[in-house]
C-alpha cells in the first residue's frame, strides 16, 4: 500500500456536482431495482415507479442517486452481466435527464459500469474496491468517471459466515490503500476517489459498530468518506427491530458517523437523513469555532 496524499482532499468532482469535504455533509439515495433487496426488494422494479422515486429523491434533497441492479445482501447470488443491464441501463439514461443530481451505479462488473457511463451514470459504487475485476479500473478511467471504493471480506454470499480480523481497522485502511493504488495506476483521477469501509459486509455488528466508532482513523488515507448504515442489520441487533422499522437508529448511526468523519450518507430514507445531517452538521460548525 502507498498513500501518495498526506493532506485530506478538499474537492471531489462527480459528474455535475463538486463536493466539498467539511463544508456539509452530503447525501446519496439508494434506488434498488432488485426482486431481493433487504429493506426494498422488488419495490422499485417497475421503470416507472423507479424513475419516479429518482425525481422524489432529487426533490427531497439527494445529491447523488444510487442505482443498482444486482441485490448485495448477505447470502446474495450473483446475476449476469445481461440480466444486470437490462435491470439499470434504461433507467440510468432516464434518470440522467430528469434530475440534476448526479447518476452513480453500484456495480463491480466492467460490462455494466461501461454501459452506465456511456448511459449518463458518473460515479461506479463498487463493493469489491476495483478488486473484484480487473477491467473495471482501465473503464473508470477511460470514462473519467468517481468511484466509491469500498472494503469487503469475502462476497455478498458468503461475507457473513465468521467474519474475523486480527485487526479490524487497520486490515480495512490497509485494504483501501491497495484499492486506491489500483485506481491510481490505472490513471483514475485522484480527485474523484470515495473510500467506504463497508459497514456490513463482511462484519459483525459489534465490528460495524466499532467502525462508526473510529471512523476518523480512516482519516489517514485523505479521502472523503462515504458510509452505508441505512436500515442495516446492525442497527436491528441494538433496537430488536426489523428493516423497514430502524429510521431512528439509522439517523442515530448516521448522526455519529458525521460527528467521526463522515462525507457521504448511502441512505434510504432522504428526508429524515437530510435533516439529520443539517443538524449535526450546525453542531460541528459551532465546535470548530470554539
């Protein structure tokens, strides 16, 4: 692992949008067009229905939409490139003219971010941290699209059979340390890389809640931090609670995720997060002044 940056990066450019680490936090709205997804699995299939939820999700406050095709719940079967695409490819190049806000895909396959980008999409949300194909970087880069590079142990199917680590923070920024020198020498500009630890995945929920927890450490490899709690099964294991019945502890996890460090909120639930994270950013504000 080679950290080439040693102060943290003050702009990132998606798409239409520049974002500004430390200025607020920012906002990602989760669009599944999955039959399997967790919390919504099958809600937004319909093309319709999915392109009206976009358009809701910019109104309420979204700065970027996060469309995925493939579900990436623990036990999760992988679904080919074609099925993938005939999923999100129509829906990406809609959505790109109706909203403002950027279009991210998450995907860790080169065929379909390939065609996302070429549909409108400008960011590539990929689980595997370019790990997972190695084709997907060259396509970044060839397209001068961001990227989310974000940890996992294991795949979707088997990431939560046992999970352990010797050292759980360190092994995740030594990860993203290789992820990010994979979308470096593969010319991917350094200005539009995200890192995401990958809450859930691969972890069990005291190891999730300990990444909240030591967000900051992430700090060192001087990336904006995106986080994804929304609605997941750690937040259950606190409340006793099931998926569509965790929006306060969602907003509760995120609120601690902003006060570590957090830049980015992977959420659902738009409205509620939006005004959680404009609270919590006033709160930092006053601390830094004081």
């Amino acid at each position: 692992m080679e950290i080439q940056e040693k102060s943290r990066a003050h702009k990132i450019v998606c798409g239409r949008l520049v974002l500004e680490p430390g200025r607020r936090t920012y906002i990602m709205g989760v669009l599944n067009r999955t039959p399997d997804s967790f919390s919504d699995g099958g809600e937004y299939f319909d093309e319709a229905v999915a392109l009206g939820r976009a358009q809701q999700m910019a109104e309420e406050g979204a700065d970027i939409i996060d469309i995925g095709g493939e579900s990436t719940r623990p036990g999760a079967d992988p679904v080919s490139v074609e099925e993938e695409l005939n999923r999100v490819a129509s829906v990406i190049e809609k959505a790109s003219r109706i909203v403002a806000c950027p279009i991210s895909v998450d995907t860790y396959k080169h065929e379909v971010a390939r065609e996302a980008l070429r549909k409108g999409a400008s960011l590539i949300n990929d689980i595997t941290g370019l790990k997972g194909d190695p084709l997907m970087a060259g396509v970044i880069a060839q397209y001068g699209a961001a990227v989310v590079l974000m940890h996992i142990k294991g795949t979707p199917k088997d990431m939560q059979e046992n999970p352990f680590y010797e050292d759980l923070i360190g092994e995740i920024i030594y990860s993203l340390g290789e992820s990010i020198d994979i979308a470096l020498r593969a010319g991917i500009d350094p200005a539009k890389i995200i890192i995401d630890p990958g809450i859930g995945f691969g972890k069990t929920a005291p190891q999730n809640l300990k990444i909240l927890a030591r967000l900051g450490e992430l700090k060192a490899l001087a990336k904006p931090i995106l986080i994804g709690v929304s609605r997941k099964s750690f937040i259950g294991s606190v409340l006793g609670k099931a998926a569509n019945d965790r929006l306060f502890g969602t907003s509760a996890a995120c609120a601690a995720a902003i006060m570590n460090g957090a830049d980015i909120l992977r959420v659902h639930d738009v409205t509620e997060i939006r005004d959680t994270a404009r609270v919590i950013d006033a709160i930092k504000r006053e601390r830094n002044v004081l």
